[in-house]
C-alpha cells in the first residue's frame, strides 16, 4: 500500500507535488525553465529537446457551453512539439479519459483556420501522479500512444501519454534519472536533508526550488495554507469513501464534493478532485 508521506510539518523541503508549488519550481522560481528541460529530456530522451518556452496554462474550448481547461504546465520546444504536465495528487474515476480530453486541445491550437491540413507537431500529456493508478502493476512508469490492436502498429507518433508514479519509486543502486527523480518528488516532504545519492544539475535545481528556508514570508503563508487544505481534502476524501457509499462513482463524487464545499474549499479544487464541472458544483451549492 502506497500513502503519501505524513510529515510535512518537518518544514524542511516543500511538497511539490502541490498544483501551485509544482508550477512554481518548474515554471516560476530561478530556473525553473532548466530543470522543466532536464525533466523532459530525461522523461522523452528519443525527442532531442533543445530548449523549451511556456505556453498559455488556459485553454477554451470553441464549443460555448462545453469545458474549458487549466493545466498546471504547458510547453513547446523549437520544433513546435507540445508537453502538457500535470500533477495529480488524489484518485479521480476516468483520470484516463480527463488525460486525453486536456491533450486535445494542445493539438486543436494548432490547427490553422480555414486550413485543408489536419498535421500537428507531436503532443506529449505527462502525468506526474502522487498516488498509485495501477495497484497490481510495479512498473512506476507508463507510456501509451495510439496502436493497431492486432499488430501493435503504431496509428501516429504525435500523441502520447506519460504516467509517472511517484510513489512507486525508490532509491537503489540501480535507479535509473527518472526514478530517483519521481522518489525525490514524492518524498521531498519528508526529507531533512537532500540524500546523497542524489546528485547532478537536475537534482540542484529541484532541492533549491523546494528549500522552504528560500521562500518568501508570504510564501511559506500560502504554502502552509495548501499544506493544510491538501491535508483536509483528503479527510473529506476519506471520510466519505468510508460511509461505504453505495449509490455508484457519480453520486460518490457528489457527496465527496459536497463534503468539500462544506468546509470551504474553493471549486476549482474540488472540481480537479471529483470530476465536476464549476457548473455542477456551483449548483450543488444553492
């Protein structure tokens, strides 16, 4: 059974595997940029990334009335080629299915209007997870793309999908970047100090962004405040799996969402751990 580490109060290294902290170590803080680079090169060896801009977090979808999406990081190398990473720190029903639609519209932005062609430079969604979507599996990577069922043919080399479990990662002599890179993610929290098998250019840069000693008054504030918030979503989370509701995944996430508006927690949080729309939140709260 995996869990995530407990003791965060230690106030050491920052979790960032927090929505708004992941962003700000691999988007917002120093250089943010390089170790993003370092992260997807590691991750994507086979493309050759060079060098990386950010793209807008925010996409709107063209349909009125239908979802739109914010991610927490999205970026392009020169190639045009797209990373949309997102961290996920509770289970979600149809995670699967939330990864595909958000990877859609990094391939509908590039579609010229009024153009014949429907070619798009290659669209990578990466999931950074900090729970454990395959129980039975101990693989802590998985990587899909669109293939021929029979033959395993692959259909095209411009959509692809990334997990990344972290809590499945461990230290050993045989760990391969992306492995003590996932276990450092997870387990930052939890650390006093940075281990010593952890060394190189990658692993400076993510134990600088996360020193807590670093950040700003009104940070470490924020900081503390999702700590605490992360903390009483997943009570919610747990307190109403545990009334053994019966009534099936939807009525579950209602209730769970009720349970989370109750005690004040903003909607897009909500929305990100249930699957409800701002909509059908803002309805359950009338």
């Amino acid at each position: 059974m995996f869990t995530t580490p407990n003791d965060e109060d230690r106030g050491v290294f920052a979790n960032i595997l927090l929505d708004e902290w992941f962003k700000r170590s691999f988007k917002e803080y120093g250089n943010a940029k390089r170790l993003m680079l370092l992260f997807l090169q590691a991750l994507i060896p086979e493309r050759e990334i060079a060098s990386i801009d950010y793209a807008s977090e925010e996409s709107t979808n063209q349909n009125q009335g239908k979802k739109n999406i914010r991610v927490d990081v999205e970026c392009y190398d020169k190639n045009g080629e797209r990373f949309v990473v997102e961290v996920q720190h509770v289970a979600q029903d149809y995670f699967y299915d939330r990864a595909v639609f958000n990877s859609t519209f990094a391939v509908q932005r590039q579609l010229q209007k009024g153009s014949d062609s429907y070619h798009f430079e290659p669209v990578y969604f990466i999931g950074v997870m900090r729970f454990v979507l395959e129980e039975n599996d101990d693989r802590f990577i998985h990587r899909f793309s669109l293939t021929d069922d029979e033959t395993g043919k692959q259909m095209t080399d411009d959509l692809h999908y990334i997990f990344l479990e972290t809590p499945k990662c461990r230290l050993n002599p045989d760990s391969t970047l992306i492995e003590k890179l996932g276990y450092a993610m997870y387990n930052l929290p939890s650390m006093i100090k940075r281990p010593g098998e952890l060394t190189g250019e990658i692993f400076d840069l993510l134990f600088s962004s996360a020193d807590l000693s670093k950040f700003a008054p009104e940070e470490k504030i924020k900081y503390q405040n999702d700590v605490n918030t992360d903390r009483d979503i997943r009570n919610q989370i747990a307190y109403a799996k545990n009334q053994g509701i019966e009534q099936g995944i939807e009525q579950r996430n209602v209730e769970i969402a009720k349970a989370m508006l109750s005690e004040g927690l903003d909607a897009s949080v909500i929305s990100k751990c249930t699957g409800l729309s701002a909509e059908e939140i803002a309805a359950l709260g009338e």
